[in-house]
C-alpha cells in the first residue's frame, strides 16, 4: 500500500528540498459540515489515520507541535523556561527510553501500518506549510514521539506525575499520597428504565478548554469497519472516547494508586550507594541537555544530572533520596487498545480490547444497541504485597517492595454489567458507588494495594446525580439532558479534599457580623449555579479563596476536611472582591464569568463540581474566564432504527483563534445546546459544506 511510504518520502524530503510540491491523495476524503467537524472516508484505516492527521494539522497544529516538541525533549527551545520543565520531565521519567526499548516489539502488525500513516499524514503536512513549522529541527516525527505522548498524557490523567512534583518540592515525606479531582461525567441508562425504549449514553468528559489536552471532535469512516465519532487530543491517533454504529464509551479519571514513592537507605560514608537486600547498589547516574530559548534564535544548553535505582527514577532533594515508580509505561500500547475499542462492533470484542491492558487508568462507562450497560474502573495496577501501606513513602531497602509487570486481572477491578436498577454512571466518585446499593460492587481487601476510593468517598457531582436518578422510576430523553445539565449543588456539599463542606453553607451570621449578609445569602442560596443566579458567584470565590489557602498551606489531601477558619477566610476575601469590583454581593454569575475567545465574550454559567461543571479563572479585567469542566459533550441513543447522536464542543473545530470555525459552537454551548450529528455516510457527503482531500509530498 502506498501510504506505508509516506513516511520515508518525507524523511527524503526533510532532507533535500525546502520548498516541496504536493498533490491531491484522492483516495482520502475530508468532508467538513456546516460546523467546520471533519468526517474523513478512505478504503482502509491507515489512509483514515493520514487523513485525521492532516486534519488535526489543519486545526491545531500549534497545540500538536508543542506536544511533539516536549515528547522529544525540545519545548525549551519554543517557550523557553516553560518548555524546559517540560523536557527534563520527560526526560526525567524516561519516557523515551521506555518507547525505544519496547517499540520494535509491542507495535506491530496492522496497528503499526495505521499508526506509521498518521506520522506520514503529520510529516507531509509540516513539509508542505512550512511557515507554520515551530522548529525547524523537530520534523519528521515519529512513531516513537507519538507513543512517548501517549505516555505523558497517561501520566497526566493517572496523577501519578503529582507524586514526581511533591518530591521536587520537598512535600513527600509530609503527607499521604494524594492529589486534586479532576472532573468528568460518564452515565448510562438500559432502556428497561427509558420511555422510549432506547438505550442513552452521556460522554461528558471535563477536560481543558484550550491547550494539550482540550478535545477535537472528528469521524472516521473506512471499508475496513471502522466508523466512529467522538473525541481525540492532538496527537490523537484515534477517537479517545465516542461511538460507532454499535457501541459507545465515555472515560472518567479514577483515583487509584497508580504511582509509588520509595525512601531509599544511603550509605553513611560512601556516596551513590544504597541497600537493597542487604547489599549496596550504586545508583546509575544519567546527564541530560536540552536547549533553553532566551531571545530570538538565541539559545543556550541546559545540563540536568538524574539518578536511577531498582525502583526507578531516583532524586536526592534535602528530605533524603527518594525513588519513584510509576505503573504508566508498563505498556506501551494504549494507543492500539484504542484502535481496538474503535474497531469493536460488540460487548465481546470491547472486553477483548479492555485485556490488551494498555490504558494504565480511566473509568470506562459503556453501553451498546443490544442494551448492555457497563461501569469498569480500569487499571493497571501492580500486585504489590499487601504487608505495606501503598498510600504512604515506602521503604526503598527491599525487594519486598518491588513490583513487577504482574497486573491484578480485569475482573478483579470494581465494575457492574447490567445491574437491576438499568443505570450505571461515574463522576469521579468512589467506584464502589457506580450503580442502586444493591448492585455495586463490594470493595474487598485487595483494594488495600490497588487504592481506590472506598466506599462512602463522594462528591457534589455523584451525590447530586444520585438524588436525581432516584426520582425517576423511568426517564425520557428530556430528562436524561435536564440531569446532564444539572448546575445545582446537592442537600449535602462535599468533596474528595473537603467531606465537611456543608459547614460553609450553616454558619450563623448572628457569630460573625462583618460577614453576616454574606452568610445569609449563602444560607438560603438554592444552590443553582445557572448563568443568571446572584448567589453562585458569592459561593464560587469564596471557594476559591478558600481553597488557595488550603494549597498554599498543603493541607489539600484525599479524605480531608475544611476549617471554621477557612469558611471565614474564604468569604471573607469574596466579598471584599464582590464589593471593591460590583458595590454589591449579588452579582449574576454571567456577569462576572465569561467564556471568551477572540471578538466574542459570552456569559457562562456552572461551577466547580456541579453536574455542568465550569472551572475559571481571574482576566485582568477582574471577571473570570472558563478554562475547564464541560468541553466536549456527546449523547448518544441506541435504537432500533439506529445510533442518534447529538454533541458539542466549547469553542470550535478550530483551534486557530481567527479561523472560520474557531468559536462557531460558543454560542451552543454557553446556552446548553447541542448539535445533531451522524454516522451515515451518505448524509454527511449530502449535507457537507467543504469536500477535499489532503496532500502529501509529490515524488
């Protein structure tokens, strides 16, 4: 096939001409809608991977290059002190080391072939838009620097990278492993418990708005059985999570032990040494440089010394020499588990899939046309020896500490298949809460070394979801959106990092008169977070105050709880803010956040931890701009006439800000609107507004 050659012909060119020609690959097709979303059609899947790579060049070709540069070790040389961080972390981590080591052996076959074509898609299309080439040394890419992302990001959604972070900073020794929520909304409902008798799907994944990992919405179509949409990154060689002709899934972040710390025992006299089973081992010492911009082309090499022991990377910070072990490149095929779930056409061939055990982390919610429903907590997680206490510093003296590639089997992760109550649904939440009580399921003592949240551990999104679940003995679509779009705090506020965050909403103004009125508020707020509401904004700095103090002073940790002293200070400060900005406490929460891009500025309702949650921060015309929560939104319903599909995304299918479809969907989203899409081939060619294909290097 003449696309497994793309990539030498680039590496030709890369090498001999600076201003290449290109010509049409008619084999390719790119019909874009009426929204600017690429539907990309060809006979095989590998020529499907070269048309989503042009076109994700096309959209976001910033956002990809940056991410490239970082996987090899040249960010430093694009954003400067920035980048930088980024390079000695990958490099830290050994990510590339990793890929190098397991690539020629663990990527193959028909997956190499698509993953191979999408590195070409890439090459030919920096070769032939040169202007818009970052650096002129970080093409061509390769498969290698693909996978190497997909290890970051891995590492990024595991968390495991906040355990590297607290040593750096000299926290480790001082806590108990832990980290900050991240959000995202995944459920399902059987069509036992629908009016219409269709099976629903939420994907409603709360991720960035903009940067490395804000999504991309796109369709693959090919004559090899592949014909899904949903979302992707950039980078993406596939759809990340979605739906195909006969099934769907969505991914939450899970919050197991996915990363461990090890203290190592040095020896008193004699540098580098350490015990390990009674005997002293030399640490490995490795160098690495990368390049640091300073002014124009000016730039000057950065050296960096890291150490390795059994354990892993090795760091000596002043608290002691700690080493990190981290469970995210155990594997390297991710993506291909990916490709695999794209390509599953039943519950069958989606749980061979899922035992490829690629993905290291991520909640699976799933269901399908013949009306399964599924929650798995996926991982890969370590047998690790249950004589320990995974979630504190271990000790880094023994073998007994050690784990291997050995991996608890998939069915011995927390996960429900078509309970009795006919809904399944996660929010980041314990995942022995996935499902009625009755059916989910029982957290057992190997949970002690796998990690996961026990049972009782909610938050404002699980426990809202699941006051109103409970008041539906059956639910019409209307419904199914009205709770996907629920802005409103439950009965009971709490969080992961602050279970007793009701003793905000109780205090007594009568005990804290400088702040009476806004307690008062706060107490008889209705806890609805819409674009209108006065009171929300109140809530949401107050918040955030609150929370900035806790982070400041590290006492943010899994489990936790707030103070009467932080309720106050938290308040306090929001309404010094609210008065000095507004003259008043009651402000529309559209007034003072926004979602922003280019010439337009839309108010935007939702909070932190609501249902339709929106995360924001300061602009420095003092309002609050949304950089996070709901991003791409994807409903789905089986039913015997088919897949109906309705999504959003929070800006556009472009990233470019001044691009035609660089902020078309604000509108939509900001006013909880979604947009009818489809599978049918025919009727995406009928209705397409552009029909192209892309190019690659004239030989």
């Amino acid at each position: 096939m003449r696309t497994i050659y793309f990539s030498f012909l680039v590496l030709l060119l890369f090498g001999c001409s600076s201003n290449p020609e290109g010509e049409e690959l008619t084999n390719i097709i790119i019909a874009r809608d009426v929204w600017g979303v690429p539907h990309i059609m060809a006979k095989t899947d590998a020529e499907v991977a070269y048309g989503l790579a042009w076109v994700e060049c096309e959209d976001d070709f910033v956002t990809l290059q940056e991410l490239m540069a970082a996987c090899k070790g040249m960010l430093g040389e694009i954003k400067g002190k920035e980048g930088l961080v980024a390079d000695f972390g990958i490099k830290f981590m050994g990510l590339q080391e990793i890929v190098a080591k397991k690539y020629d052996k663990d990527v193959t076959g028909k997956f190499k072939t698509y993953l191979e074509s999408f590195v070409a898609g890439v090459n030919a299309y920096a070769a032939l838009h040169p202007k818009e080439v970052l650096l002129n040394n970080l093409f061509p890419i390769t498969g290698q620097d693909i996978i190497v992302g997909y290890l970051l990001g891995n590492l990024e959604i595991s968390h495991a990278g906040k355990d590297l972070a607290k040593i750096m900073n000299g926290t480790i020794i001082k806590n108990l492993k832990s980290d900050i929520p991240k959000g995202s909304n995944a459920f399902a409902i059987s069509k036992r418990k629908t009016t219409d008798g269709k099976t629903y799907l939420a994907i409603n994944s709360h991720q960035p708005l903009e940067g490395w990992y804000s999504w991309y919405e796109a369709h693959l179509i090919s004559e090899e059985g592949m014909n899904i949409l949903g979302g992707t990154f950039a980078g993406g060689i596939c759809i990340f999570h979605g739906v195909n002709e006969n099934l769907g899934w969505a991914h939450t972040v899970n919050h197991a032990d996915f990363s461990d710390v090890y203290k190592l025992e040095m020896h008193p006299e004699k540098e580098n040494l350490y015990l390990f089973d009674d005997e002293w081992l030399e640490l490995k010492e490795k160098k690495y440089r990368s390049w640091l911009k300073l002014v124009g082309p000016i730039k000057i090499p950065i050296k960096r010394t890291i150490y390795e022991s059994k354990y892993g990377p090795t760091f000596k910070t002043d608290d002691g020499v700690f080493a990190w072990r981290f469970v995210v490149g155990q594997s390297i095929k991710m993506a291909e588990q990916w490709y695999e779930m794209n390509k599953a056409t039943n519950f069958k061939e989606f749980k061979k899939a899922l035992e490829i055990r690629g993905l290291a982390s991520l909640n699976i919610i799933y269901a399908d046309k013949e009306d399964n429903i599924y929650f798995l907590s996926n991982g890969r997680l370590p047998v690790r020896n249950p004589d320990y206490s995974w979630n504190k510093v271990l000790p880094g003296n023994t073998s007994k500490t050690l784990w291997n590639e050995e991996i608890i089997p998939l069915d011995s992760l927390p996960q429900v298949l078509n309970p009795p109550s006919g809904w399944v649904f996660n929010t980041n939440n314990t995942p022995f809460s996935a499902t009625d009580s009755l059916s989910n399921s029982i957290e057992t003592v190997l949970n002690k070394t796998m990690g996961y949240q026990s049972k009782g551990l909610e938050n404002n999104r699980s426990t809202r979801f699941l006051e109103l679940i409970s008041q539906y003995d059956s639910l019409n679509y209307s419904d199914f959106k009205r709770i996907k779009f629920d802005s409103q705090y439950p009965s009971v506020m709490t969080t992961r990092t602050a279970t007793n965050l009701e003793i905000m909403m109780q205090l007594n103004p009568n005990e804290y008169p400088e702040i009476a009125d806004a307690i008062q508020l706060l107490n008889t707020w209705n806890r609805k977070s819409d674009v209108k509401n006065k009171t929300a904004a109140l809530y949401i700095l107050s918040w955030m105050h609150l929370d900035k103090k806790r982070k400041d002073e590290n006492r943010i940790k899994k489990g936790g709880i707030i103070t009467i002293e932080d309720c106050i200070y938290g308040i306090t400060k929001a309404k010094e803010e609210l008065l000095a900005k507004y003259g008043t406490l009651q402000v529309e929460l559209g007034t003072i956040q926004r979602h922003r891009r280019a010439n337009i500025n839309l108010p935007i309702g939702g909070a932190p931890d609501v249902l339709a949650a929106i995360y924001s921060k300061k602009e420095k015309d003092e309002t609050y701009r949304a950089f996070a929560g709901e991003s791409y939104i994807e409903l789905v319903r089986f039913g015997i006439d088919g897949v109906e599909i309705e999504t959003i995304n929070s800006y556009g299918s472009s990233s470019k800000v001044n691009a035609e479809h660089a902020t078309t969907q604000m509108d939509y989203f900001t006013h909880q609107k979604l947009k009818k899409m489809t599978l049918n081939k025919e009727e995406v060619l009928q209705h397409a507004v552009k029909i192209y294909s892309p190019m690659r290097v004239k030989e």
